[in-house]
C-alpha cells in the first residue's frame, strides 16, 4: 500500500526538521527549503534518505528542482503511481 500524501508530507518535514535541528511543526510546507538554510550536504542526504524509504530514484538535485515539501511530495507522490505493484 502506497503512504498518502500526509504520510509522505510527515516524514519528509520530520526529516528535513532533522538536518535544520528544529521542531518539524517550524517547517511550512509552501516555504522553499532553501530559506531554511538547507545546506547542500543534507539536500543530497535527503536524496539518500527518499531513495531508501520510498524504493524510488531520485535526482542528486532533488531539493532544488522540488524546492518545497509540498513540492516533494507531488513528486514522490507521481515517482510512486508509476511504481508497479508488488505481488
């Protein structure tokens, strides 16, 4: 079963609060992260992290191409339909 788009929207701002050391709730999802100081190491971590959790591939330059959370997840949200099932 594919996560919603809450679910994906949750982890990816827990993740990102992670590498910015802030509470996830100071992490709005219409902000670009690079307003939050994502520094290009924890852009290209995250890009390890969605790969990892999400069996998807994904671009080195991920943050800045889908420079949002909601961003992100339209994109791992469109990476995941076209994902054939398993089984």
């Amino acid at each position: 079963m594919s996560p919603t788009p809450q679910d994906v929207s949750t982890w990816l701002t827990d993740k990102i609060a992670f590498y910015l050391e802030v509470p996830s709730d100071h992490i709005a999802p219409d902000v670009k992260l690079a307003e939050y100081g994502l520094e290009s190491v924890y852009a290209l971590a995250l890009c390890g992290d969605v790969e990892d959790e999400y069996g998807i591939e994904v671009e080195p330059t991920l943050a800045w191409d889908y420079p949002t959370v909601e961003a992100l997840v339209g994109l791992i949200q469109e990476r995941l339909a076209a994902v054939p099932a398993a089984g």
